[in-house]
C-alpha cells in the first residue's frame, strides 16, 4: 500500500479498502493536532487586552480604520441621485411598518413627496454630520465656527431639521422658497455630488455649466460649485459626442504636373 498522504481527500480519490476506510482515523477525526489548545500550537500569538498597563506589542489593525463611514459604503453603490433618495425612502418606510402595531397605520402603495423630502432631508443630515463635523459640533456648543473652515464665509448656520444651509441677503424675500434663500451645503468632493450635478444636468436636457449650476442653487450649495459643475459636465459622454467637432483629413501635395 502506498504511504498515506495527511491530505484527508487523498484517502479516498486514490482508493481505499472498506476495512481500512473503516480503521482509518485520520479520515473520520481529522489530525491529532486538531484538538489540542490553539495556543499551545501558536505560542507567539498575544491576546489582545484592554489592560492599559501592558501595552500590546501586537499592532493595532489599521485596515479596519476606526473612522470609515458605513453610509459612505453604501452611497458607493448608487451612481443616480434619485435612486439615492428614494431607496433611503422605501427603507424607512418599511422601518416604520415593522415598528406599527396596527395595520391601519402602515404606509402603503407608491412614495409621498413628503415622504421623499423626509428622504432627502436624512441624508444630506448624515452626510453633512460626516463631512462637516466641526461645524456642526461648533453650532450645538455654542462655539464660533474655526477659522480654518472653508464654509466661514458662506455664512452658515443649522436649521430646525440639524440641516447646515447657506446664509444670504435674501432672508426677506417674500416670494423665494426657503430652500432658495437657504440652500443645503453639500460637500465638494463626496460621492453624491457628481450625482445631484448630473441629476440635474440631465433634467435641463444636457445644458451647460451656468444654467445647471443655477438650478443646483435652488436646493443645494456646492463650494466652488462653477468649477466643479464645469468638470462634471466635461465628463458627460453624450455632450462630448454631440459637441465634438468632425476632424478634417490633411490634403496631399499636388502631382508636379498641376
Ligand atoms: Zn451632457
């Protein structure tokens, strides 16, 4: 009989009796070294312990950064700004459902525009509580906003709803909608901004840089919003192909003979 691999599937594609298949340990219990203590089988591996008095000598896990946002994930998994808002909408009304204890009072059939605005509104909350958190950590304490901040200027300031909007002059427009007059701060680089500059974008039917960045302002106040407005667009696939100029040919020298 040919010596016995410890690799337990070798024992039965190269064949075995059925009286030593039946003897045969190895296949049925796995290795001895199976069940004894792990510890004693890795000596040098420490247990990490929360005694502060004896630092670990084993590193801390940096790839599972403790600052890593898990709404960030999950935005990555959308590339429409309306499917955003509307998934995040079906969600909470299902939590609201599971919650109800009669039947009555569960929501059904298609989305409100209350319930999408309610939508919009907690997710610009949990992206500004992510990319602005000093700024709202200062409002709530009562603080002046640091210095350091590139939202100073823009005369901020939180809402009743813990939303940051952008002062202006226009406070005592009579006529102008509130989200006009005090649009929503979003963050320049963060993945929903390329999607509201493209939803809106596609809505204006493929329309430039001024007029997609006017009607951005209506709900939404992106820092440096021309220029990133600008880059957006240059990157839309449709506009490079319907802009795109036909490239003329080089002629060849004449023949001597003309
Ligand atoms: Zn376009």
């Amino acid at each position: 009989m040919y010596k016995m691999s410890y690799a337990s599937t070798d024992w039965t594609t190269r064949g075995l009796f059925p009286e030593q298949l039946k003897n045969a340990s190895y296949w049925w219990n796995g290795p001895d070294w199976i069940k004894q203590d792990f510890h004693s089988l890795v000596p040098s591996l420490k247990v990490l312990t929360t005694n502060l008095d004896e630092p670990d000598s084993v590193q801390e896990p940096t790839s599972l950064n403790a600052d890593r946002n898990p709404l960030n994930d999950v935005l990555l998994k959308f590339s429409s700004y309306t499917k955003i808002i509307r998934v995040f909408a079906w969600v909470k009304r299902f939590i609201q459902n599971c919650k109800a204890t009669c039947l009555t009072s569960k929501s059904v059939g298609l989305l409100q525009a209350e319930e999408v605005e309610a939508s919009l509104k907690n997710l610009v909350k949990l992206i500004q509580q992510t990319e602005f958190y000093q700024e709202i950590k200062c409002f709530k304490m009562n603080k002046l906003i640091p210095k350091s901040s590139k939202l100073l200027p823009l005369n901020i300031f939180l809402d009743k709803d813990g939303i940051l909007r952008v002062g202006g002059r226009l406070s005592k427009h009579p006529t102008l909608p509130y989200d006009q007059k005090f649009p929503i701060v979003i963050p320049k680089r963060h993945h929903i901004t390329p999607l509201i500059i493209r939803h809106f974008h596609q809505l204006s039917l493929h329309a430039g840089p001024e007029l997609v960045l006017s009607l951005i302002r209506q709900k939404f106040w992106i820092p440096d919003g021309r220029s990133t407005v600008r880059r957006e667009i240059k990157r839309c696939i449709v506009c490079c192909r319907l802009n795109s100029k036909p490239s003329n040919p080089k002629m060849g020298d004449l023949p001597s003979s003309r």
